[in-house]
C-alpha cells in the first residue's frame, strides 16, 4: 500500500518516524483517515502590509487573517478521487480564532511525473504549488514548496518572486507528549517573513470507506491543471 507522498519520498519515506509514516500513509490504498486535534500555541504575521493580503486570502480560505496564541485547531487528512481522476488527499486547517472560526485549505495530488506533490490551495483552487517532501535525520519530514502558479480561467501565470512567497514546513512527533508538533514559515526573498503558525495535535484514524467525505470538505472548483 503506497501512499501519494511514499511515491514521492521513496526510501526516504522509511526514515521517518514510524507514527509520521502512518500519518502520511493516508490514502485511498490504506482506506484511512487521518484527523488531528491540537492548539496552535501562535499564529503570528510580518509586517503590517501583509494583512491586506492575508484577509483577501482568507476569503477563499487560504492562510489566517488574524494573529493569535493558544488557538484550538482541526486538520482533517482525508483521500478522496477528484473530478479529475486523481487521488487526491485533503489538507484542511480550521482554527478557532475569538468570535469566527476560519480555515486553511490545500488539496494535494501526486505530480504528473511521480517526483512531486501539487498542492492547490483556497475554496477555487486559483493558487498552486509544488511541494517537496524530505525526511530529516532525526525523523521528522520538512516540506518545502517549489514555483506558485495562479490559475484562473484562461489565466496560468507564475507568481513573481516580488510578491510571492517560500513555505517552509516541519512536522515531527514527539514521543515524550505522545503529540504531533508542526511549524509553518512562509518567506518572502525581499520581504523577509510573512506568516506562520506552531503548535501540536494528536491523530485518530477512521476507514473512509465508511465515513467518506464529509460535505463542505472538497473545493467548490476542482483545477485539472497540473
């Protein structure tokens, strides 16, 4: 049973720890999954000319327009098949900010080459990226995303580096908590930081096959653009 992120990693995928190997063996192959509850101790963002650009993300549900401590999250891991065929697996946040909750959705997909995932982002799928996944030597995996494409009707354009960003993400598990612990950086090469999150969660498992997908949890547009 190979998951779309074993297929990327390879060997690499087996010096993971052996609680993120399950993690990211969510697929439609395992039948699993994976939901994790936790608190992320900050959100934090850079400058004040980001915030603009975090609520006008918001509103497709891409990034979190608000800064904040000890904040309750979800992310729900589940596969499903696309209206393109693909396996897909979702990455869906939702935080639980003071007065609204607010998520942070990707959907990703095995590249069309086997050697990378793509990660579509927000309600509409308008933003793209590709990520690449490495195991770090004491186990835990670093993603780091690659070129961003905005995608919008006839529109497929790369997004200038100037007002562009770099996603940077860790995730480990600590085994004295018994939780998952993640960090999430978003760079800009001119502008410095952008945006981020930290905190942990710990996993349950469930059989998709018997609990499917829940509505809402899909994209209201699915792009075939690879």
């Amino acid at each position: 049973m190979t998951s779309i992120f074993q297929t990327v990693m390879g060997p690499g995928f087996h010096r993971l720890h052996p609680a993120l190997q399950r993690r990211f063996s969510v697929g439609l192959a395992s039948g699993e999954a994976c939901t994790g509850r936790g608190v992320m101790d900050r959100i934090w963002h850079g400058p004040a000319f980001v915030k603009p650009f975090l609520a006008l993300g918001a509103t497709r549900n891409i990034l979190v327009p608000r800064a904040d401590r000890n904040v309750p999250f979800v992310i729900e891991n589940v596969p499903y098949t696309d209206t393109h065929g693909r396996e897909t697996v979702s990455f869906v946040r939702t935080f639980d900010l003071p007065g609204r909750s607010c998520r942070f959705d990707a959907q990703m997909v095995l590249g069309p080459h086997g050697d990378r995932i793509l990660d579509y982002l927000g309600t509409h799928q308008h933003l793209a990226t590709d990520l690449h996944l490495r195991a770090e030597p004491d186990g835990s995996l670093l993603i780091r995303s690659g070129t961003h494409r905005f995608r919008e009707g006839p529109v497929d354009v790369r997004v200038p580096e100037l007002v562009g960003a770099t996603a940077e993400v860790r995730e480990a598990y600590d085994e004295r908590t018994g939780r998952f612990r993640i960090r999430v950086r978003v760079v800009n090469r001119y502008f410095g930081p952008l945006f981020g999150y930290e905190g942990s969660f710990t996993a349950s498992y469930t059989d998709v096959r018997t609990c499917g997908v829940r509505p809402g949890l899909r994209p209201v547009r699915e792009e075939a653009r690879a």
